[in-house]
C-alpha cells in the first residue's frame, strides 16, 4: 500500500481512517489521563471532579473536537494558515494555538522524562520503601531530570521528523491498544486490594458539598488538555485528512475513548491512594508515588510495572509529536521552512523552556512568577489548560457561530459522500450558544472575576 500519499500541496497524509483515528486518539490519550486526571480528580474531592468532567466532555468537548477536524480538514493546513484562510483577520486565533503548543510541550516533556525515569527505576529496583521520598528527590535534582527530559525531547523529534504516515502514524496504530489492556489489568489489581472501597467510594460516589467553582475550572481545562482542544492539534490532525472521512463519527469515537482510559486510569490509582494510605490530594506525584506500591502486592510486579510505565512512556510520546506537530506544520506551511529545520529549532525552544519548568521542582521552587503567583511548571500549566485553551476554545466557537458560519462547517461535515450529520442541530446549538456561554463563565471564575461580579 502507499503510505506516503502527498495531496496537491505536497504536505503528507494519513495513510488510512483507522490511522487517523489512532493517531488522534494518541494525541489525545497522554498523561493527561493517566497522570493528570487522577491527581485532579483527587484534588477536587474525587466524584464531584469526575461527574462534572463526564458533563463537559459531552457538551464542550465533543463540540470542539468536530469544530476543529472541520477547519482542518476544509482548509488543509496549518492553525494559523487554516484560521486565516477562512477570515484573513483570524489567523491570531492559530498563532495562539501554537504558541500554547510550545509551552505546553515545555514541561509535557519533563513529565515524560519522569516517566522514562520510572521505567528504569523499575528495572533496576531503585524505588525503595519510601515511595515519596524518592519520587520528590528525584524531581527537585537538578541534573537528572533534565537528562531525561533531554532523552524525552529527542526520540519525539526522532519521530516528527519522519513525518505523517511513516512515523506518527505507525507508532500509535500499535501503542494504543497495548496500553489500554494494561491499563485494565493494574486498574483490576488496585481496585481488589485490601482497603481499595473507600477510594472506589472517593471516586464514585459524589459528594456534593464538596463542590466550589474551582472543580469546574479545572474540570473544564482537563477536557481541553486531555482531548487536546483549543490549540490547534485537531485542525494539523484534521489537515491531513482526504475528503471522505465522516467526522462526526470520528468525533464521537476520540473522545469516548480518551474519557474511557482517563476513568480506568483512575480506577488504577485512586482506590490505590486509600488502600495504601497515601494523600490524594496531594498533586502531581500521585501516580508516580502510588503505583509503585501497586506493583509490589502484584504478582510478577516488576514486569507489569515495566510495561505499565513503557506504556504510559508510548502514549505520552503519541501526544508529544502533536504538540510538536502543531508548531512544525506551522513552520513547515506559514513560514515555508523545511521540516528538518522546523523540527530541529522548535523542539530546542521547547527544551530551553523546560528546563525552567523541571529547575522549578527543586532548585527554583522559590521562583514565582509574577501575576500568576506559582512556579514555572505550576505556571505553565495553569496558563496553558486554564487559560489559553479555553481562550482558543471560546474564540472558535465565537468565529464557528458567527464568523464563518455554522452552515459552512456543516457543509464540510456532509461533503463525504453517503455521509449525514446525526446531530447536526444539537452541534449547532452547543456551538453557538451553550459552548461559549459555558467557557466564558469558567474563564471568569479561573480569572478569580466571578466571585467579584457575584459581589462575593
Ligand atoms: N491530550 C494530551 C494528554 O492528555 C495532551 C495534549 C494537549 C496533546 C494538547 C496535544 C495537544 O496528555
């Protein structure tokens, strides 16, 4: 089969729909679910977090995912060049994308140094009784974080470079399906471990006093940053799309899968955090201080916490190259750079950037960044998730709705041939009206305004 199919433009595309869906099923499935969602559901009171998560997947995300595949796939370009396109005084709303794409793979990619990181210790044995301990002294070094963060960084240059059907493609066609069964089988062993109900209870059964403003803001950054709306990933994923995909199936199929893993990931540690007495509260380490701990009641648990860390290393790298992707594809169509040239000074920015962001867990935790009063990493993605991609989001619903035209996108949808649009009339609706609404009041509230109008 030729997997290089070039259109008229010569830019690359997916060798196949199964492929596309993979790969965009690999953009969006990352640590966002695996290590994101646990630890924000564990932060904001467990179920609350969950039910108002499930909420905003169906009515924002869903919606935004269909709108971006829409602009991609009708422009054939870049973010910028895709927004511009369409309205010559939008393309700002695609720089935007792209410059989130940049900070975000900023300290993604220390993260995904982390977890190349668990995979040795793993190996080795390294990780000892004291799961915390080793987990924060190894994040607050100076040196060796930033190794594997260099070693992150470079294979998913290593895959970028490749391009669309060869490289992107073909890695997620393969890691995905992997990673879900595995996610099934440590979400079993934690979910029968002695003591396991009160955080299968935490999880499940939601307790509504404990609900504050602050679960909606961050519920509604973790669907943007787990489905990776808002920025542009879905309009390159889009872009490389032919004419005869029906994208609102595609729609409904990404984001019901990527909500699936988030929950099993959720039954792999939260049942974990209670059973073993940890803090569920207490952040970005949770998974990587609980599920050790899992691994050593399993039978065999030095193999499955080896796989279950390549695993988790594989679908953090799926969503990495479409972070990179992203400011590529730009380079690549915008700025007419070659994409070895793209790839190459892109991803040392994106380094330089994260270095900070890794120095900010040890060295320079005393750093605070003005206005937003946190550390680099804390900055970076509290400005990304919180702020930029439910800006970018906001703005494409407003420039869908009413710039454009609900009608055009539609047309796109329909244009496949034997292709209807089910839900046609509830897109439309969500998009001009509940989407925006919606957004504009979280955004309030994350900018610490709604409290103030509410004259509280
Ligand atoms: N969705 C990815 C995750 O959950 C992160 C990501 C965000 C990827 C934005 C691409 C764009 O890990």
């Amino acid at each position: 089969m030729d997997n290089k199919v070039n259109n008229q433009e010569g830019r690359g595309s997916w060798g196949s729909s199964f492929g596309f869906i993979m790969a965009a099923a690999g953009s969006a499935v990352g640590l966002g679910n695996l290590w994101k969602f646990p630890y924000l559901a564990g932060k904001n009171g467990g179920a609350v977090f969950v039910v108002a998560y499930l909420l905003i997947v169906v009515l924002v995300g869903f919606t935004m995912m269909l709108g971006e595949m829409i602009i991609g796939r009708k422009t054939q370009l870049d973010p910028y060049g895709a927004y511009k396109k369409l309205n010559k005084n939008w393309g700002f709303l695609g720089s935007i994308g792209i410059l989130t794409a940049f900070l975000i793979l900023s300290y993604y990619s220390v993260v995904g140094g982390w977890v190349i990181k668990y995979i040795v210790a793993t190996v080795t044995g390294k990780i000892g009784a004291d799961k915390a301990a080793y987990f924060t002294g190894f994040i607050g070094g100076s040196v060796e974080p930033l190794i594997y963060h260099g070693i992150f960084m470079v294979l998913t240059v290593a895959i970028v470079i490749k391009g669309i059907s060869d490289g992107i493609e073909k890695a997620s066609k393969f890691m995905m399906p992997a990673l879900l069964v595995m996610l099934i089988v440590v979400a079993i062993r934690s979910v029968t471990l002695n003591g396991a109900s009160a955080g299968l209870s935490y999880y499940l059964k939601p307790d509504f006093s404990k609900f504050r403003p602050s679960v909606l803001v961050d519920a509604l950054g973790q669907v943007f940053f787990s489905l990776s709306l808002g920025m542009g990933a879905l309009i390159t994923y889009g872009s490389y799309l032919k004419g005869d995909e029906n994208l609102e199936k595609n729609a409904l199929i990404i984001p019901s899968l990527d909500t699936a893993v988030a929950l099993l990931a959720g039954f792999a540690v939260l049942p974990a955090v209670f059973a073993f007495g940890f803090e569920p509260s207490q952040g970005p380490g949770l998974m990587f201080i609980t599920l050790p701990a899992v691994f050593e009641v399993m039978p065999f648990g030095t193999i499955f916490g080896i796989i279950f860390f390549v695993l988790v290393f594989f679908a953090a790298l799926t969503s990495a190259i479409s972070l990179l992707e992203v400011a590529v594809a730009y380079c690549i169509d915008s700025l007419k750079w070659t994409r070895i040239k793209a790839v190459s000074i892109a991803s040392t920015l994106m380094f330089i950037i994260g270095i900070f962001a890794s120095l900010s867990m040890g060295p320079m935790a005393d750093v605070h960044i003005p206005l937003f009063n946190r550390g680099v990493f804390d900055t970076l993605d509290f400005f990304t998730s919180n702020i930029l991609m439910p800006i970018g989001g906001f703005l494409m619903a407003i420039f869908i709705g009413y710039i454009w035209g609900v009608d055009e996108a539609i047309a796109e949808v329909k244009k496949s041939p034997g292709v209807k649009f089910k839900l046609e009339k509830f897109w439309t609706i969500l998009i001009k009206y509940v989407v925006p609404f919606a957004i504009f009041i979280v955004l309030l509230s994350s900018l610490g305004l709604l409290d103030k109008i509410l004259g509280k």
